[in-house]
C-alpha cells in the first residue's frame, strides 16, 4: 500500500478518478463539488491521464456527454452537487434505462429556496427513484475507495448500472484527512478495461433508448427494476474482492457495537462518525445502545438491516432531509413502510436534522437518544429547530 | 394486419432495451392507427409532389404512371398530404370499421 498524505476529500475524489482509466469526464464546477471539478481538470490537461474533459455549459449536458460516451463504450465520470443534479433529474433515469455504467460522484449540498450551499442530503433523496445505485460514504478514505469500486460495480456485466457516490458537502467534502491511495498497478489489478454489452458504431448499427408502447413499457421497467435489485449480490462480493485485495471491508449496512444494543442509532453519510462518539459516551454512561450506518441506499439492502437490528427495541433513525407532506423523512418513511410486516420491528423514531449545514454534534445525537427515549408514538419530529 | 411480436416477458428484454437489429421499425405497420385514408383524384393531380414530400411516415411514392399513392401498410392518416395539395385532388375518407 502507499504511503498516508494529508489531502482534502475532494482532491482526493478527483486523484482517486485519475486512478481509474476513464476516458471521458463532463463536469460542471458547482460549489461544494467544484475542487472535484477543478483537479481532474488539472489531471486531465496536465497530461496525467488520457482523457477527455469536456467543458460543458450545464449539469444537463455533462450527464448527457457522459451518457453519450457511455455509449460508445467509453468510461465516463462526472460530478456535481445540490441545483446541479436537480438540473441533471431528467437524464439520470434514461441513463440507467440504457444500462450506462456512468459513474458520478455527488457532494451532497442543500437545495434551494432559500439559497444555501450547505450540506444535508435534500438534493440525492428527489433522485432516488431514478434506478441508478446510491451509495453513501462516511470519511475520506471511504470516498477513495468507493469511487475506485463504483467503477467496477457500474460496469460489470451483471449490473450495468450508472453509480453516484454520495459525500456530504464540505463536512467531508473540504475536511483534510489523512489518506492511503492504492498503487495504479494495484487499481489496474482490480478494475480491469470495460466490457461494453453494446456499444454505438457506425460500422454495427443498433438503436439504444427506443420508444416504448403500452404493450412493452411495464414488462421494460420491471427489467429495470430487477436489474438494480440483482445488483446488490454483485456489488457485496465486489466489495469482499476490494476487502481482501485492500484489507478494508465494505458491507452494504455497516455496523457499530449493534450486538444485542436495545437502542440504534440509524444514520446515512458522514454523521455516523460523529454518532459512534456519541454511542461511545453512552456506552460509558451504562446505557445499551449502538449504531447501524446505510452505506448503499439503493438498492435497499433490507435483508442486511433486518440482520443489523434484530433484537433492537427502538431505532431512531437520522433524516437529513424532508419530505415535505409526508410521513416523515425519506429515510424514515422507507425503513417505517420495508419493515411494515416484521412482527418484532423496533419502535422507530424519526428526527429530521443537520438541514442545511446545521452541524449535528456529539451531544445533539445524545439529546435526541433521550428524546427518542420519552416519545411514546412513531410520529416524526425535527430536531434542534427552535421553536 | 399482422403485427411483429413484442418480448413476451419482462425478462427477454434486452439489457437497456436496445434493438440490434437497424431499420425494423418498418415490420411495425403503422397503418393499424389510421382512422381516415387518401384518396387521390388523378383529374385534379398536377404530378407536382408535394404530398410525396410532405409526408412525414415517407410512404407516399410515386406511381409508373406520375401520379402518387400511399402505402395503406404505414400511412397513419394524418391527412397532411390532403391539406397541402393545392389543387386539392386528395380527400381523407373515413374507414369502415
């Protein structure tokens, strides 16, 4: 393994995507995304790698370059964050449809109104129903990794699936972290040149993303849908792959001290480090609690929840955003609706926090455990808003 | 009319949906939608092609004689060839059901 630098997280983004052999990037600078944006820049045009970076004028033409070049069998990265992804909405569900193993990185960034470019998870939670997998990571290294593995993951010929990258806007995106980057030859080693099912050329015509009628539609989504849901088998034992080569396992819900705890903290994102602090404390404290990190939100990796829970009376999930008029937080509502059947679920408790750069602290998660302890029902509340 | 087969199951889509096979949209036969039909008065017909031109499923040809006739395989009916012929020597009739 190389040796440990101290680097910010979002450098590290673009270093660990010029690791990776693509051919082609389309990027759009958005803050906090835009050191991403601005070092594979550097990579690309100072001739570290050869690639194309396409200067493109919006987030709605760098995912459809990136689809574009997709499809001519290329491999494509792009990045961006909150009102970008928002503009690249449209694309995102014709690239999975296509089976386009784009693969992008997303600093999560709050969206607007009002105008704020702070972290919460408000802009990846409209895209979740567009059938691409979502993954979130927890610090630096993790952002490292995972960029290299969603390579492999989009591409492989049983998924086929564009991949975005979820890391929380500068609460990991601008932290400068220690950080080991594996050798290009041992990058090279894991992640082995494309194997495009189809590819656009002139020489073998085929028609990508064609029309639809009634009478073909819903059998072509269940496909979609299917495929995503296979993805999951593949994706852990490409991660098992990356564990032995890397010595740093990766599993689809990550864990924390859960081992017979009454009460779970639930958290999706960089919050999880502050939380197992939290539980920490608690611990000390005599209080029987720990913590379950969603690293892979889509698919949902329900089988692998229920395993981490089990046994758990209360698990109070952490909601970075809001569904507004709903049931609760996305995260929240989902884990409330997968669990809906399971006679022994816990009590589950969803708090609505850390919107928009609000920092949620060590003893903001340990005020929320003794308010998730008092409430009697299920409803949702937010947390920290002054009233 | 016989028409080509979809996939009969979700799972004999192919992976993204995509048609290896270049120009068969012309086995599906559009014709099946048309409600109205062309119906060319070689009398008023000035040979000029404009409705050859104008049609937009590109299956108006032009006949041994000069004159021009639409494929009923395709033609959707659109009527667009009758509103451009200037000496008006289409009409859109009906189809019996």
């Amino acid at each position: 393994m190389g040796k440990v630098v101290g680097m910010e997280v979002g450098i590290a983004a673009a270093e660990a995507v010029g690791l990776c052999n693509i051919d082609v990037a389309a990027v759009y600078p958005i803050t906090p995304q835009s050191h991403i944006a601005e070092h594979l820049s550097d990579i690309v045009h100072d001739g570290r790698i050869d690639a194309e970076f396409i200067t493109v004028e919006s987030e709605h033409s760098s995912i459809s370059a990136c689809a574009g070049a997709s499809a001519t069998g290329a491999r494509a990265y792009t990045a961006t964050s909150s009102q970008g992804l928002m503009l690249m909405h449209e694309i995102l569900p014709i690239v999975s449809a296509m089976r386009l193993p784009v693969v992008m990185g997303n600093a999560n960034r709050a969206v607007s109104g009002p105008l704020n470019i702070w972290n919460d998870h408000t802009d990846i939670m409209p895209q979740r129903d567009s059938g691409w997998i979502v993954m979130h990571a927890e610090n630096g290294q993790e952002v490292i990794d995972m960029t290299i593995q969603s390579f492999k993951i989009a591409e492989h010929p049983d998924i086929m699936l564009p991949t975005v990258l979820n890391m929380d806007g500068f609460q990991l995106t601008h932290m400068i972290e220690p950080l080991e980057f594996p050798s290009q030859d041992e990058v090279n080693a894991f992640l082995p040149d494309r194997v495009p099912f189809a590819t656009l050329h002139p020489d073998n015509p085929l028609s990508m993303g064609c029309f639809n009628m009634p009478e073909i539609f819903a059998e072509t989504m269940k496909a979609k849908d299917a495929a995503l849901i296979n993805s999951k088998k593949t994706i852990i034992k490409i991660w098992n792959e990356w564990g032995k080569m890397f010595g740093r396992s990766y599993k689809p819900v990550e864990t924390y001290k859960n081992k017979g705890a009454e009460t779970l903290i639930l958290t999706m994102g960089s919050m999880g480090e502050t939380a197992s602090v939290a539980v920490d404390e608690l611990r000390a404290a005599g209080q029987s609690i720990g913590l379950v990190k969603i690293r892979l939100w889509r698919p949902f990796p329900l089988d692998e929840l229920r395993a981490a829970i089990k046994g758990c009376e209360t698990l109070i999930v952490m909601d970075r955003a809001i569904s507004f008029g709903g049931a609760g937080g996305p995260l929240g509502t989902e884990i409330k609706s997968l669990m809906f059947h399971d006679h022994d679920r816990p009590r589950i408790v969803d708090f609505i926090m850390g919107l928009g750069g609000r920092d949620v602290k060590v003893e903001d998660f340990i005020a929320m455990v003794e308010r998730a302890a008092k409430k009697k029902d299920e409803t949702y509340e937010y947390y920290g808003v002054r009233e | 009319m016989k028409q080509k087969k979809w996939p009969e199951a979700w799972h004999e889509v192919t992976p993204g949906c995509i048609v290896f096979e270049p120009g068969n949209a012309s086995t599906y036969k559009t014709g099946s939608w048309r409600a109205q039909r062309p119906i060319w008065d070689n009398k008023k017909c000035i040979k000029c092609g404009i409705c050859y031109v104008f049609c937009p499923e590109a299956c108006i040809s032009e006949t041994a004689e000069g004159f021009f006739a639409a494929d009923l395989d395709y033609c959707k009916g659109c009527g667009i060839c009758a509103h451009e012929c200037w000496p008006q020597a289409i009409v859109m009739v009906e189809e019996e059901v």
